[in-house]
C-alpha cells in the first residue's frame, strides 16, 4: 500500500523533472524529509536514467544558491541510480566536498553525512577516487577513536566508508591508528555491552570483516561454508576462540533489532542483520549446527527469534532479512508454516523497494532453505506474482528483483525434487494455465503511461523478465522425473517460440538529455552565465555593482522581493499554466489522432485498389495455369517411361529396409540383455558393501559401549571417595561445636591423638585417590585412542566404501552413456529406414495406380505400330520395283550394276525384321519394351516417307550429268523391327555408323513448286513429339532414299519427274 508522503513526493519528483524551468526545490526538502530512504531509493530506482540525469543536473545547478540542497543531495544520493548519475557528470563534485569538509570543524560537521553517503558505494569507472578522501577518512577514523566507547554514529560511518569507495584506504592509516583501532574494536568485542548497544557491537563485526577478508563476501554471495586465517585479535576472538559466543551474541542483536518500538531505523537495520548473516556464513557448517543442536540456551533463543520476526507492523524488508538469518542459524530446520508463508509474503511484499544487489544475497542465502517446506499455495502463490509483473507493466526495479527471484527458483528446481513436483503439480491447475496462456500473449514494448518516459529502456527490463520467466518454466518442463506431474507439451512448443522470437531491445535512452556544458563548480562558488557574443556586462556582475551602493537592508528587501515575485510565478504555473498546458496536451493528442485515422482511411484506399489489381492478376494468372495445366497433361506421360525402374528398387528398398531392421532389433534386445546383467552384478557389490560398513558399524558401537561403561564405573569410585571425606569432616564439625571448653581441655590429648590418625587416615585415603585418578586418567587415554582409532578406522572405511560406489557408478555411467549413444543410433537409424519404406510404399502405390491407363496406350500405340509395319512394307515393295527398274536401265545402257556399288543389296539392306504375331505378344508381356520398340518404328516409318519425298524432289529439280563422277555413299542398315526392346534408363542405339563426310554427295536444293508434295501418309505432331522423346537415338539413323539412287551415274529426273509414292 502506498503511503500519502510517498505519493506526494512521486508527484513532487516528477514536477521537478518535467518543469521546462528552473523549478523551486523547497517542497522537494519538504517531502523528502517526511519519506524514508527506502521509498526514496524505490522512487528513484524505478525512474530511467535521462530523468535521473536531469534530476541531478537541476539538483547540481541549485547546490551553490541554496542552504538545504545539501539535504536534499544527502536524501537523494540513498539511492545508488542517482549517486551515480550525478557522480559521472560531474566528476569533480566529491573532491570539492571533501575538501571543503576538510577545511573546518563547522564544514567538516556540515558536509559529513553528505560525503559519507556518496562514499558508502562503489565509485562509478569514469570517477576516480580523490587525493582529499584520505584526509577525510583519516579524520572520521579519529573521531571514532577519540568517542565514546558506546557511541555507534562513528562507527557506523566508518563501516560504511569501508563497505564502499574507501575500502583501500585502511591500510594507508598510521601504523599507531590502526593499532588504537584495533583495539578499540577488540575491547568493544570482549566488553559486556547492553542490549540498547547491539548496533555498535555489529557495526564492529562488520569492520573486521571488511578488514580482513573483504573478498569472502564475493558479489552479494559470500561462501556459506569457509574456514579462514584470522590475523587480528578481535577476529581470532569471534571466529576461532568464542565461537559459540558470537553465534549466541548475533541471534540476540537480531533479537533486538526486530523488536517493536526500538529506535532504529529500518536501512541501519537492514544493513545490521545483514552482517550478522555474513558473520554467520564466514563461521564453519558443522560448528553452527552443533550450536544450534547442542547448546544450552539455542532452542529457546531460536524460538523467540522466530516469534520477533513473526511480529505484525515490522518493515517485510527488514522481516525477509529476520527470516533468512534465522533459516541460515538453523541450516533449514523448525522452519514451521506460518514462518514459511510469512517469508513468501515478504519476498513479494519486497520486490518493489529492495535494492537488487542485497535483495540477490538474501534470496540465493534463504530460498534453497525455504524451499522444501513451501506447500503447493506458496508455490501458487509466487508463480503468480511472477506471471503478473509480466503480464501487467510495473516498476523497473520490481521487474529486475522478479528477474532475480526467477533465476534462484530455476536453481532450486533443478536441485530440489521435492520444489519440482510441488511447481509441476501447480503450473497443472487451472488459474496458473490461464495465466501462462495470458503471459505467452504480453509483448515487450509496454503500454503503461509512465513508460512513456522511456519506452526503450522499460522495454529492456521487461524483456530480461520474460526471458528469466520462459527459462524458469522451460527448466521445470525438461527437469521433471517420470513419476512427477508432466509439463504440458503443447505449453513448452509456445514458451520455446516466445524465448525465440523475443526481440532484441537496447537499454539505452533515447532522449536528448540536457547535458549543458557547466563550467567547472567551486563550491558555493559559481561563474556567471557565459556571454552570448554581445559586449555587455553579465547580469549577475550588473546587479551585484548596484547593490553594493546601498545598505544591507534594501539587499535584503530585494532578495524577499524576488523570492515572493518566484514564488507567485510559481503559483501562476501551479494554478493557471498547468491546466493550460493540459489542454493544449489533449489538443495535441486529438490531432495525432485525427491524422492517424486519415491516414488509416488512405491505407484502406490503396487497400482496395490492391485488391482490385489482384483480382485482375488472379484471373490472367488463371488463364496462364489452364495453359500450364494443358502442357502438364502433355508432360504427364513422361512419367511412364519411369515406371518399371521404381518397381524394382522399391522392392529392393523393401528387402533391404527389413533386414536392416531385423539386424537392429537383434543387437538392441543383445545389449539390453548385457546391460541387465551388469546392473544386477552392480547392485550385488552394491549390496555386498553395505553389509560390510554394517558390520563395521556394529563393532564401534561395541567398542564404544565398553569405553563408556569403563567411565562410569572411574566416575562411581571418585564420587565414593569423596563421600567419604564429607562425612569425616563433618563428623569432626560436629564433636567440635559438642564438646564443651572443660570436655576440650579433658580430651585434648585424646583429640590430638584422633587427629593424628584422622590424618593418617587422609593421607592413605589421597594417596589411594590419586591412585584411582591415575587410573582414571589411563582408562580416559585409552579411551581417547580408541575413540580416536575407531573413527580412523571408520572414516576409512567410508572413503573406500565412497571410492567404490564414485567407481562403479562412473563406469556404470560411463557404459549407459554408450549403450544409451549406441541405442539412439539404432533407433535412428530404424526411424530412417520406416520412412524410407513408407516413402517406397506410397511410391509403388501411385505408380500401380498409373499402369492401367499407360497399358491403354501401350494397346493403341501397338495397333498403329502394326499399320506403319504394313506401310512400310508396301513401301518395301515399290522400292524393289524401283531397283529392278533402274538394273534394266543399266542393262540396257550396257552398264554392269554389280560394279557400280559397293553397298548391300537393297533387298539385303530393307529385309523383313519381325514378324507381327511377335511383336503383340511381346506387346501382351512387356508393356514398356513394346512402346520403346514402337517408338523406334515409328520413328523409322518417318524417316522413311520423308526419304522418299526428298528423292522424289530431288529427282525432278536437280539433275546430274552423266558423265559426272558421284561419290559413293554407304547405304545406311537399319534394322529397327530387330532390336531387342530397350530398358527404361538406356537410351537406343543406332545398329550401323553413319557414312563418312567425304563419301557423301551434296544435296540438290528442293523446287519451290514441290515443297508442300505430300508424300505417304502424314503423322500428328503430338506423335511425332513422343516419338522423337522416345527414341531419340533411333533418329541418328535417318538416311535418304536418294544416297541409294545417287550411287548411279544417270538421270533420273525424266524417269521420276512429277510421280508421287
């Protein structure tokens, strides 16, 4: 809940900050001073840095014109953001305040709080520590010397010097004071101080471990368990010595510190029990958890403290910090209910204030404590309050403590079964999957209104968180076990998506800060504003001359007068110029609006206008994919050719898939059956060793039971002895106070002589005691050596026991990794195999489903293959008429026809190639070499009319001398109808070689008049395109009618002139 002064002085901040100029800081003193410094650093914190860096700017520019700025820096420098802003724009703002606290016991008294807070923290990189921060830390040193011994003030600020920017300025100190320092220290350690003084006495512990062994405490996660050297006496005292002691003192500081109605305020707290947390971590696990258990008073100090840190209206900073010592002191046990739903409440509750650094101690120090006692509604709980800073937007210093938070608790998921299920179980229910359904849905960039002043940076923050948040969850997805609530699949494919495709995001501002160019600041000193170029007296020079011509009375006068005229004009900005700039800021965002839906209209126009553009594309990309669907039609019998190939590697792919499949099934069920029978051989030795250490263990206890009964009986002779002593002295007490003075005198001799023998008496009953004390003393030293020898015989027994299992479970490991390795590939390897089969499966499936209409069309284009073959051997025969006509000719141009070619017979050349019963049964069989041999006729078929055609023109456009001397031109043999029926993947080819260029005659050019002579019968282009596809090596074999008839020496133009085939 916020409180009314930290409203306000938000509201104040922000005023300050957005004010366009110089504004009044006198109600910022105000409601500073009625804030705590915990609300300070949170309001602070949770600003970005351009509006920290105008702050200080404005707080640097009025520290020379006002008295109280110094106590308004003091408030604000609480916050480390703002010290550090303000530090690294002005760099040499710290030497001139030390200097001036340097200068005078009055400046020192006014300037010291202010120093000491700038230095209780690390100094930024670009600040470098000044020379007069000695002087000043040597004089703090002092004065802490010279104090009282019970005043804590200066101790406190020595504490904090060293926590901060002065750590190594201690050994710079005169050997003399750091001697006086130490023991003063020691003296404060060993003196008996009261309760109200428990500050001073952890103000001192603090000291010595920052003195001693700084780099223990680490970054904000000093070592739990650690056994250091200490060299001086008052760390010797608290950490070696009086151990006890100190774990006793610091359980009852932090006693005091969270009781109510104590003077303390809640950072000096804070800060104490911090402390006393490090103390407890730099002291040995086994010594605080035998104080805990075995001392006398601990249980009922461990219980009240529990009850004061329970207690209602206690800061829950302050209370977190309680809780986590107390978890610490006794190392996670009697942490009841009510303690853990108290520490779930504060954890939360703190977020928004902590500083981040000690807020990441306490919750790496307390949580993986707390964590197995949580039940399933502080669990709930927390993952909630995660969910909702991602979902809603807040603070960015809660937003970086829940990052914080989300980091420890992916660690102790990861380490504590127990926490796992118990987040498993509660990420399962219904309220957390609407709000993780609702969390994958945020983005990054923020809509907050005051994210406004810096979106870049909030969103940087934000985005850390969500990313801390996936991982978190991821972590409880992939970690849970099998008997353990599952992680819902579909969830972790969306929080896997998120982390992916989260946006990268600068943390840099991306405002113009005004970073004016200041000169440089002697303190309460400050030059006039620099000249524009204009050669007149500055303002500041011109007013200070007219004054100083008048009284002090009238300076003053004009001073209350320009300090009413502000604060009326300030008034006027409050009352008048405010609402204005308001409205004029409605106005602005009106307009913004009313062009963002103008040009929303103007999109939505082009919008459709696109639309229309794409309905005409869409209907002419239509026509083209007709046209497309046309030629994949035409493509689509290319498949064909394929077919008889993928049957036979599928039935291939098959055979091999299978065996492969059983030879993987076989070695898997080998090595399961191997690594059975070592595990069970593992546990057997396991087993084997267990009853060995069991026996061991009852020896011990054996041997111990006899060592104690030997005391016993030492112990029940010493106390015999000394009865014995009481009852002869009292006796002798007795007849003293009896006798009377007369009796004495009587029996003085007879006395003398009982005492004579009383003493004999004592002396043989001593000389027996120290007999029996002998005695005792070597049963107690053989009682020592075998107490001792029983644990070494015992700790080696453990170590070998330990040696053993870390063996055996490292080869058993090492072996399950490698049948695990082995197994995979197995698998993989069988996955990749039932995908290739599939894929085979799904292959032969479309292709059988293809074979029916590709046997169709094997049917017709036999049919027509057989009425080419018919053509052609029509063609055959009037090829024959022809050469029998042209030997006739020879003869009876009384030429030889023998001697004129080389070449076979045309008869030779053009015989019969197959028979046609043949060929439809080898169309009935094999489907597929029946269309390539098909093809092949067909090809051949053309071929052939277009040789005849070119004979016939060439015959009756070019004719040949007689007496012309032709080349000779081997025939061309083709046997196309003899070929075997080639296979799928192997192209024809071509039974003889084609004739050598030189043998050749040059071709007549065609007549223009018998171009277009049909010759034949005509072929469709369509079948011509498959044919020429399809037997592409069967059309190197085309050859011209006309080489057989150009082989002559006459002219045949007469003869053949204008007589189509």
């Amino acid at each position: 809940m916020v409180r009314p002064e930290v409203d306000d002085l938000s509201v104040e901040l922000d005023r300050v900050i957005g004010c366009p100029y110089p504004a009044s800081l006198v109600n910022l003193a105000k409601h500073l001073d009625a804030a705590d410094t915990l609300s300070i650093r949170a309001l602070i914190c949770e600003r970005p840095p351009c509006a920290i860096s105008k702050l200080a700017s404005i707080v640097f520019a009025a520290l020379p014109l006002w008295q109280y700025t110094i106590d308004i820096l003091c408030c604000l420098s609480e916050s480390p953001e703002f010290s550090s802003q303000l530090l690294s724009q002005t760099p040499h703002l710290l030497d001139h305040l030390l200097e001036k606290a340097n200068s005078s016991k009055n400046a020192f008294e006014d300037h010291k709080q202010l120093c000491i807070t700038l230095l209780s923290r690390p100094l930024p990189q670009t600040v470098p520590l000044p020379a007069s921060a000695q002087a000043f830390f040597l004089q703090v040193s002092e004065r802490a010397l010279a104090a009282d011994s019970l005043d804590e003030n200066e101790m406190r600020s020595v504490y904090y010097m060293l926590n901060g920017a002065c750590r190594g300025l201690l050994s710079l100190l005169p050997y003399l004071t750091k001697l006086a320092f130490e023991e003063k220290l020691c003296r404060i350690i060993s003196s008996d101080l009261k309760a109200e003084d428990c500050m001073l006495r952890l103000w001192c512990f603090g000291i010595i471990i920052l003195v001693e062994h700084p780099e223990a405490l680490g970054n904000g996660n000093p070592p739990v368990s650690v056994a250091l050297k200490w060299q001086s006496k008052a760390g010797k005292k608290i950490f070696e010595k009086d151990v006890s002691k100190t774990l006793q003192i610091a359980c009852l500081d932090v006693m005091w510190i969270t009781k109510e109605h104590v003077d303390i305020k809640d950072t000096e707290a804070l800060e104490s029990i911090r402390i006393a947390s490090r103390t407890l971590q730099l002291v040995e696990q086994n010594k605080r958890d035998g104080w805990a258990t075995s001392a006398k008073h601990a249980s009922q100090i461990l219980t009240r403290l529990s009850e004061k840190a329970l207690r209602s209206h206690i800061n829950s900073s302050v209370q977190l910090e309680a809780l986590s010592f107390f978890a610490l002191i006794s190392n996670g046990r009697g942490l009841s209910s009510e303690l853990v739903v108290k520490y779930v409440a504060a954890l939360i509750e703190t977020m928004s204030v902590a500083d981040t650094n000690y807020f990441e101690e306490c919750v790496s120090m307390s949580l993986s404590l707390f964590a197995p006692h949580m039940k399933e509604s502080d669990i709930r709980r927390i993952l909630v309050a995660v969910l909702q800073s991602n979902i809603s937007p807040s603070s960015t210093l809660r937003m970086t403590n829940m990052r914080v938070l989300c980091d420890e608790l992916g660690a102790v998921i990861l380490n504590c079964s127990r926490f796992r299920a118990l987040v498993l179980v509660s990420i399962s229910s219904q309220d957390l999957q609407e709000a993780i359904e609702s969390f994958l849905k945020t983005n990054v960039h923020s809509e907050d209104n005051r994210a406004q002043l810096c979106s870049p940076y909030n969103a940087h923050f934000r985005r850390d968180l969500i990313s801390s948040t996936v991982a978190m969850l991821l972590k409880a997805a992939f970690s849970s076990g099998v008997s353990e609530t599952p992680f819902p699949q579909p969830m972790v494919v969306s929080l896997l998506e998120k982390q992916q495709h989260l946006p990268s995001v600068s943390n840099q501002c991306t405002h113009s800060t005004s970073s004016g160019s200041h000169s440089p600041v002697s303190l309460f000193q400050q030059e006039c504003t620099p000249l524009s170029g204009i050669h007149l007296q500055d303002w500041r020079e011109r007013l200070h001359s007219e004054l100083q011509t008048q009284d002090h009375y009238q300076r003053d006068s004009i001073v209350r007068s320009v300090s009413r005229i502000c604060h009326d004009l300030e008034s006027r900005c409050e009352t008048v110029e405010a609402p204005l700039r308001h409205e004029r800021e409605k106005s602005n965002r009106f307009e913004n609006e009313i062009v963002e839906l103008k040009q929303q209209i103007s999109d939505l126009e082009a919008k459709e206008w696109q639309a229309e553009q794409l309905f005409s594309v869409a209907e002419s990309d239509i026509e083209h994919l007709e046209q497309e669907n046309d030629e994949l039609k035409a493509e689509k019998y290319s498949v064909y050719a394929e077919l008889e190939q993928l049957k036979k590697e599928c039935e291939t792919a098959k055979i091999e898939a299978e065996q492969a499949l059983r030879v993987v099934e076989e070695t898997s069920s080998n090595q399961k059956i191997q690594l059975q029978s070592k595990i069970l051989a593992l546990e057997e030795d396991t087993h084997t060793s267990k009853e060995n250490f069991d026996a061991a263990q009852q020896a011990i206890n054996v041997l111990s039971k006899k060592l104690q009964d030997e005391e016993e009986k030492g112990k029940v002779l010493a106390n015999q002895l000394q009865a014995q002593l009481c009852d002869t002295e009292c006796d002798l007490h007795n007849e003293q106070q009896t006798n009377t003075v007369s009796q004495q005198h009587q029996d003085l001799d007879r006395l003398t002589h009982e005492t004579t023998n009383l003493q004999n008496q004592l002396q043989n009953t001593e000389s027996e005691l120290s007999t029996v004390s002998e005695r005792l003393g070597d049963l107690q030293a053989r009682h020592h050596e075998l107490a001792q020898s029983s644990e070494e015989a015992l700790e080696k027994l453990e170590e070998d026991y330990e040696s053993d299992i870390r063996k055996s479970a490292s080869k058993a490991e090492e072996r399950y990794n490698q049948l695990h390795s082995e197994l995979q590939d197995a698998l993989r390897k069988g996955r990749e195999m039932d995908e290739a089969y599939l894929g085979a499966q799904n292959d032969i499936h479309h292709l059988r489903s293809a074979i029916p209409p590709l046997e169709v069309q094997v049917q017709r284009l036999t049919d027509a293959c057989s009425d080419k073959d018919t053509t052609i051997d029509g063609l055959r025969s009037q090829i024959s008429g022809l050469q029998q006509v042209r030997r006739n000719m020879l003869k009876v141009m009384g030429m030889e026809p023998d001697t004129l070619s080389s070449s076979p017979s045309a008869d030779e050349t053009f015989a019969p190639r197959i028979i046609h019963s043949h060929r439809g049964q080898k169309s009935v069989q094999m489907p597929i070499a029946v269309l390539g041999a098909t093809a092949s006729a067909q090809a051949i078929s053309n071929t052939t009319m277009e040789t005849v055609a070119n004979a016939s023109f060439t015959s009756s456009e070019s004719p040949s001398p007689p007496n012309e001397s032709r080349p000779k031109r081997q025939r061309t043999s083709f046997k196309a109808s003899a070929l075997p029926a080639p296979c799928i993947n192997k192209s024809l080819k071509p039974t003889s070689s084609k004739a050598s260029p030189t043998k050749r005659s040059p071709l007549s050019s065609l007549s223009p008049n018998r171009r277009h002579t049909t010759v034949g019968f005509a072929i469709t282009e369509e079948d011509d395109h498959q044919d020429r596809k399809q037997s592409l090596s069967a059309r190197k074999r085309k050859a011209s009618l006309h080489e057989i008839f150009d082989q002559g020496s006459f002219n045949e133009d007469s003869f053949l002139t204008g007589t189509p085939l």
